[in-house]
C-alpha cells in the first residue's frame, strides 16, 4: 500500500472559503504507517454501499479512517437543502471537533461502495492524540478547521426563522456563534421562503422565532438550554459519579484550569450557563496577549481553549445553571446542585465564574436589553448599527475594543465615560486606537440619564448629561453599548459559607480565624478548604485575559497539594471494593500501555 491523497471529484468543492484555502490541512491523507499506528485505538468495521456512517444529529460514535472504499460527507438542514462537502477516500479520517466529546453529528457520511474504516471512539481518541504528538497536530488542525467551514458554509445545523432586529433572534445567534455551532437566518421581510414557513406555522408574536433542526422539527423561539438538548450539545454523562475537580465558569481561567488539571491526569468536569470564552468571548480583538502580536479574536483564543481541554479529557456541559453548593462534604466530596435538578460531586472545585458587566441605574433600562442596550459587541450587533450612530460605556480595554470594532461598521462611536480621561483604565494601544479613528469620539464628564422607545420597537433616543455643567443632550440612537464595570457571579455561593468581599468578590489567600494556626494557606483558596477561586472573581484580581489564564495554571498546584495522591483518578477511587487495589492496578497498567 502506498501514500495516500484526497479525492476531491464530484462533490468536493467545499462552499466554505477556510476549507477551500487550507484544503491539505482540513482534509489532510494519513500513510500506511501511520494508519498501522493508529489501529490499536480502533476497531475495523464494514459498511455496505449506500449505508449511513453517521447521520446529522446522531451521537457520534467516533472518527472513522477510511481503510478503502469511499465516503461522501453531506450537510443539510431542517429545510431539507442538502450541500455536498468531501469525498474522503483511503487514508483519510473523519470527524471535527464534536468527535472529542461524543456530540452529535453536524453532517452525514454514507458509503460510496463498500467501505471499510477503523472507528475510533471519543476516549480512545484522546488517548491517540496524547499518544501520538505528530500525528495529533495534524488531526487536531483538521478538526478545528472542519469546524470553522461547518460555520461558514451555512448549509448545516439549526435554521432561524425571524427578523434580524428581534432580540430573541439576536440572543439565539449570540449563543450559537459563541459555542461554536453552525447555523443561519432567514428573515420573513427579505426571503420568501421563510415568509412561507411562518405563514405555514402562523405562531404568535411571543413564539417567533422559529428554529427549525436538522431533523425537521420546529421549535417556537426556545430557551438556550431547549435548543443545546435538542441539537445534542448536551451529552448524557460519562458515567463519572465522582471528579477530581469541577470547574464553574469556561472563561479563560477556567478553561485554563480545565486544560491545566486534565493534562495532568485529574478527572475535570466543567459548568457553565452560557458559552465557552465568559465576556473574553465576545472580544472582537485581543492584542496584548503574549504569543499573538497581530492580535487574536476572543471568541478564536477561547475556541482553542475549548478544544484543547476536551483533547486531554475534560467534560464540558454548556449550558446549566448552578443554582447552589453544598460544603458539608459528608462523603468527602462537595455537592453543586444544576438547574434540572440533578447533582454533581468533585472532591475540589475552582469557582471561575468571572463577573458580569454591571447595569447603572438608568430608567427602563431592562426593556431595551436585547432590544438595543447591548452588554458586548459582536458581529451580530455591528449588523444591526451598520451606518448608524452608536453610544458606547465605559473606559476600560473591554470598552475600547468594542469601540474600535464598531468604528468599522457604525456612521460614528461617541464613547461616554465619568471621568477626564481614558488613561487611568486603558492600555495606551486602544488609546492611541481611538485617538486614530475619525468615527470616535470621546465625551468625558458625562451619563445617560434616560432611555426611549418602545418594547415594540425598541430603543429610539438616548439623553445625556455632563455632570459638571449639568448640559444634556439627546440623539436618534437606537443602539448603546453599556461596559460598566462588573459585578462578580457569586450569588450561588450563599449556602456555602464561601467568603465574600463587600462588592461580592471571592476572598481567598487567608482562611478563617480558626483556620489560620494550620499554617499557610495558597493564594487562590477561599475561605472553605478545598474551594478556590481565579480570575475575575476573585478579589484583588487583575481583570486582564492573562492574568485569568496564568491563576487557571497557578491553582492546579494547589487542587494536588489539596487532593493527595492524585495519581489515582477519582473514578477508580469512588468504586473501590474488596478488588480496588487490582482496579486501581489495572488502571496505570492501561495507562502505561497507552
């Protein structure tokens, strides 16, 4: 057998611009000897011609390499509009990003004559990617930018039927671009088709929009958490009863923690209610971040950061809520109580659930968020400024790259601050950014003091005012862009007795009274033992993105000085028996062999 390359005949001119331009490395071919290294992770199986590998919406049962015979890799969805990717032949592997967690299928592969591949499930491939360094770069780039195409190709996953102007489209969108899951609009007011799918439907006003999955069924303007179980981005449990740590909140401190902890053989689960990336996420670019000199999207640093804990092992479930915590550790594990009701123990837990920008007390100002007050600035929000005039909050880097992003798609930016000045709370970059572009405009000494519209139409005119002069003015805005300083998600801490500050930050650094004769205590451990906190919720922290990561690295230190002997994982030690020690055994031995 020799070395082999793509096929790309018939149906494999990929739409996506990404898959076209990187075609080798998005679809790259795998030698004889490299598939022979890979055959201990998998198992050989046949399929017929025409029998499905996988189906959209299935739960993924592994990456499969194309051993012979041809697979035609398709998307379609909910409309019934189906659009060719790939034809992988021999050598070649398929699967994207999903594969490392077990998630559902976002495309359909079915044999092209008879096939023979080599599955290989999520676990296994974990292992294979630690195993094999090389070979892991190289399947790991693919998979990302499988995943990047999917997005950009928008012939896959879950279509929303609405206005683009709806705050419910918009919140929809938000939180299926910031998980990364392929998707597109149809607005009724511009396409015919989706007019006709309303008329079909005819839901009410509080029903739309409509979002219809790959599977043809119709959901009417569903919660983010109906949507995540329904697109299989919620997974059932791997069976763990027991981990080594939970992380709450997949900012870049937790996910820094996730990656951290994994790679060093602790079981890690991680819980966040909204989307991977906290408000670095929505960071249109970051550019003083060590490694990236040009500058790095948050939503792309938190993307890799995603990957890369699930490649060492990491379970992570998006969206859940955690409503509380329970420190009695009866059974030596703490207790966190989710939204459905279900609970979930670690014998450690990393509270990493960052701070939510703060809302002033300005009247009304709950009626026009998501229907033009906006608390972060993304594509989705330059559309519906696009040639308008915009105000925009705050003085911080947060404020400032939103501002600089929006002077590219906004008539003008009038960024709004307390203050005299920018220098006191932003790097002298944006500074000199802002400065530069002749769109912004920076008017200091000044609030909002009202808002108004309707819940109909949303936000209409903004009144302002100096506060030493006590000169008001108003516009015809109809979009603000509040980034107000922050207040820590700490709420669900309240039955725990975890030590706050007076604005609700962690304390951590110095345990309570009675504690403090034990001897020293880590710098990012609360005041219960075993609970710690990094990052932004932190108090004292140094709100940057690399501070955040460098505490996700720093307490992993801590969890196994805190944890003993981690060597054993906790799944192993939760279901010791009379035979724990031959399990435990049986563990390193496999481990070892891997």
């Amino acid at each position: 057998m020799t070395e082999h390359h793509d096929r790309h005949d018939g149906a494999s001119a990929p739409r996506s611009s990404t898959m076209r331009s990187r075609l080798e490395q998005t679809f790259p071919a795998l030698t004889t000897q490299e598939i022979d290294r890979l055959r201990r992770f998998g198992t050989l199986q046949r399929y017929a011609h025409g029998e499905h590998l996988f189906r959209t919406g299935d739960v993924g049962r592994g990456m499969y390499v194309v051993i012979s015979g041809h697979v035609a890799i398709t998307q379609h969805d909910g409309l019934g509009h189906v659009t060719p990717v790939v034809d992988q032949g021999p050598g070649q592997f398929l699967a994207e990003v999903g594969t490392l967690s077990g998630r559902a299928a976002l495309v359909d592969g079915h044999a092209e004559g008879d096939v023979e591949a080599l599955v290989i499930e999520p676990e296994a491939l974990r292992r294979l990617l630690i195993a094999e360094a090389e070979l892991s770069e190289r399947i790991v780039r693919a998979l990302i930018l499988r995943r990047v195409g999917l997005i950009e190709s928008q012939a896959s996953g879950p279509v929303l039927i609405g206005s683009s102007a709806s705050s419910d489209v918009v919140r929809l969108e938000n939180f299926l671009r910031r998980n990364g899951q392929p998707h597109h609009l149809l607005d009724p007011a511009t396409d015919p088709e989706a007019a006709e799918l309303i008329a079909r439907y005819a839901p009410g006003d509080a029903e739309l929009p409509l979002v219809i999955n790959p599977d043809g069924a119709v959901l009417r303007n569903p919660q983010n958490a109906e949507l995540a179980r329904a697109l299989g981005m919620i997974t059932a449990s791997n069976g763990r009863q027991l981990y080594d740590v939970a992380v709450v909140g997949s900012g870049p401190a937790g996910l820094a923690t996730a990656v951290y902890a994994a790679s060093e053989g602790l079981s890690v689960v991680v819980l966040d209610s909204g989307s991977y990336g906290g408000q670095a996420g929505a960071s249109a670019r970051i550019e003083n971040y060590l490694g990236f000199p040009t500058g790095i999207s948050g939503q792309a640093l938190a993307g890799r950061a995603f990957v890369q804990a699930q490649k060492f092992g990491a379970e992570i479930i998006i969206p859940v809520d955690v409503k509380s915590l329970d420190c009695n550790c009866t059974d030596g594990a703490f207790g966190l109580t989710v939204g459905d009701g279900s609970h979930i123990r670690a014998r450690s837990l990393v509270i990493a659930t960052g701070a939510r920008y703060r809302r002033p007390a300005i009247e009304n100002l709950e009626t026009f968020e998501g229907r033009g007050v906006w608390y972060w600035a993304s594509p989705i929000e330059a559309r519906l400024c696009r040639g308008e005039e915009v105000l925009l909050v705050g003085g911080g880097n947060s404020a400032g790259q939103a501002a600089v992003f929006l002077s590219g798609h906004a008539a003008k930016v009038t960024i709004l601050i307390r203050g005299n000045g920018l220098a006191q709370s932003m790097s002298r970059y944006l500074i000199d950014r802002i400065a530069a572009a002749p769109n912004i405009e920076v008017v200091t000494h000044s609030e909002i003091v009202a808002l108004n519209g309707s819940p109909q139409h949303g936000l209409e005119q903004v009144r302002w005012r100096n506060r030493r002069h006590g000169v008001e003015k108003a516009g015809a805005i109809r979009n603000v862009f509040l980034f107000v300083g922050a207040d820590p998600a700490t709420a669900w801490l309240s039955d725990c007795g975890v030590a706050v500050d007076k604005a609700g930050f962690v304390i951590t650094g110095a345990r309570r009274c009675e504690l403090a004769a034990e001897g020293a205590v880590n710098a990012l451990e609360s005041s219960i033992p075993g609970v710690f906190a990094v990052g932004d919720v932190r108090a004292g922290s140094i709100k940057r993105v690399g501070a955040a990561i460098g505490e996700g690295a720093q307490v992993v230190a801590a969890l196994h000085s805190f944890l003993g002997d981690t060597s054993v994982p906790a799944l192993a030690a939760a279901h010791k028996d009379e035979s724990g020690v031959a399990q435990v055994k049986e563990w390193r031995e496999t481990e070892l062999h891997d």
